[in-house]
C-alpha cells in the first residue's frame, strides 16, 4: 500500500502510483538539476534519483520519510563517511537509523555517492573521481528538488561523521543560512593546517587514489583557506553546533560484539589501533576548534569522550545524542 506521503509525491511527478517512479528528461536541455526518478524501498524509505547539473550525472539519495506524512516535516541531510554510501561502512549497515527516526517527523537524506570527494566543489576533474560539484550540489541543487518532492517545511540541518564530520562544518560556512543545526562526528575542523591536510591527503589520496591538489588547488594555496571551518568559523555563528571527538582509548565499543567489529578479532584490532591513532588526531583538532569558538563568543555543544575510537558505535551515539539539539532547530521530534 502506498502512504499519503508517496501518493503526494507521485502527484509532484505526475505519473501513477508505481514501484519505479520516473520523470520526463525536459529539464536536462535546460541544463538545470531535477528529480529523475524515484524507487519506492517500503513504507517510510525511497531511493530518490536526482540530475546535478553542476556534476551531469544523476545522484542516488536515500530519503526516509516522517512518521507523520500528514503535515509537513524539516530535513537532515545525514553525509556518510569517505565510503559516500558505497560498501559496508555507512549509516544503514552500521546503525539503528531505521528504529531511530521510526518516530521521528524528519525528512532524512542520505546520498549514496561521493567517496572520497570531501562533498566540496573540486577546482578541476579527476581522473580517478571524476568531477566533483558537491558544494553547488547539496546547497543550491537539491534542496529546492527535496523541498518540491516531499513537501518539506523548507527547514534543513545537517550531520556527518570523520570525513563527512569536516563537510558538514565546510557546507555550513558555504551556506550559512541554509542549515538551521549542524552535527559534527569525529571530524577534523582544519583544511589549511599541516594536521588538517594530512587527514585529507590519506582520505583522497591514499584511499581514494585521486589528486588532492584537484581539490582546492596548491596545498600552500588559497583554496585550502577559503574551506577550512577553523579559519571560518564567524559563518557558523547563529547555527547551533553539536561536535564530537574522543581521545582514541578503548572504550564501550571496543568488543567483539560490536556490530563494526562482527566478531572478528582482525577487526577489533583494527579499531583499536587505526581507529584510536585516527581519532586521537581529530580529538586535537575538534579541542582547537572548540577554543576557537569560545574566542569568537559563538555557543556550541562539544561531547569530548574520555575513551572512544573513530568507529561507527561511538557515532550511532551522537546521532542520538544529538537529536534533541537538532530537532529543536528543526522545530520537530
């Protein structure tokens, strides 16, 4: 059966109430960005197809649905880390993000593309990444298509964890006035420090197999400057902030239990070392981001963890607990 939601969103498109949900190529001649098609997953989730302009490609989005789709709902652009949404390392594998907006009123978009890409607006295309208008794309492109679609209150804010964790920070200082919240997991705030670059170049390069320097430019360049949240962070004043970072100890998480570990002993040493070494360098630069903005006179919720690794259920964990920063900007649930 199809909920009222899914049946308003099929009279956005104009087409009958189908599985596969797909809209007529008219806008691409326009060279202008618009919903391709919609693939209905369940009652509350829809993979949303949508046409970049900036990019010429279409860009796959989970969108989950409000748990009330009789008035309208906010919108959390929720970013997964390096991965973009490809393989195992994301929110729907490695949370409980379906029970956790079960009963939620949010819209709650998720692309599924954009590995190692930073979600920023590259200077040039790479040969390995292709070109990359993540910027123009989730600030100007897709809201107004989201909005359309879903009938949304025109409300956003947005969460993101380790690389997505430094985007969501970066889009903010892009848009101020887009995002009315922010949530920052496990994100290092620094783009033009030696620190900041060396986190990006093991990201793009070393994982991703891509030029850094197709970025943001020279690393001794402006680009880098223009980007970086800490150098920025007067745009976040009048956002409200939520930013996380532990010091890399084992804590809670660290078993072979955990839903990221699986019962494998190679894992857990994995997160116990990659991911303590990791988060102990995004624990130095959340601490100076956090001075920065006591500095600045501009308020923020920083959750600075004792014990914790840079690993999904520490930030399953500041999703919930973020929650009731980024519903009351929201004005929701």
């Amino acid at each position: 059966m199809i909920s009222a939601l899914f049946q308003r969103i099929l009279a956005v498109v104009g087409v009958a109430a189908t599985v596969l949900v797909a809209l007529p190529n008219i806008a691409s001649a326009q060279n202008v960005s618009y919903l391709s098609h919609i693939v209905v997953e369940n009652e509350r989730a829809v993979v949303a197809h949508v046409y970049s302009a900036a990019m010429d490609r279409v860009v796959p989005l989970r969108v989950r649905t409000p748990a009330d789709t009789s008035r309208a709902a906010p919108t959390l652009y929720l970013l997964n880390g390096a991965g973009g949404g490809q393989g195992v390392a994301t929110w729907d594998e490695q949370t409980d993000i379906d029970e956790f907006f079960a009963d939620k009123n949010v819209n709650v978009v998720t692309p599924l593309d954009g590995s190692f890409s930073y979600y920023t607006d590259w200077r040039r295309d790479d040969p390995v990444l292709g070109r990359n208008k993540w910027t123009t794309f989730l600030t100007r492109e897709l809201p107004p298509v989201i909005d359309a679609a879903f009938g949304t209150t025109g409300v956003n804010a947005i969460a993101g964890l380790s690389m997505s964790g430094t985007s969501v920070l970066g889009l903010a200082i892009a848009k101020p006035t887009l995002y009315r919240a922010v949530g920052a997991y496990s994100g290092c705030a620094e783009t033009s420090t030696e620190l900041g670059q060396l986190y990006i170049q093991t990201v793009v390069e070393s994982r991703g197999g891509a030029d850094v320097e197709n970025m943001w430019g020279p690393l001794d360049g402006p680009g880098w400057v223009e980007n970086d949240p800490y150098v920025n962070a007067e745009k976040l004043r009048g956002i409200d902030l939520y930013v996380s970072s532990a010091t890399g100890l084992p804590g809670k998480h660290e078993h072979l239990g955990a839903r990221s570990v699986g019962n494998d002993p190679a894992l857990l040493l994995n997160q116990v070392v990659m991911g303590g070494v990791i988060e102990a360098a995004v624990d130095d630069c959340t601490r100076r981001l956090a001075a920065r903005l006591e500095e600045l006179d501009i308020p923020a919720v920083f959750e600075f963890r004792p014990t914790g690794t840079h690993s999904w259920g520490y930030w399953e964990d500041d999703l919930h607990n973020s929650w009731p920063m980024l519903a009351r900007a929201m004005e929701t649930r």
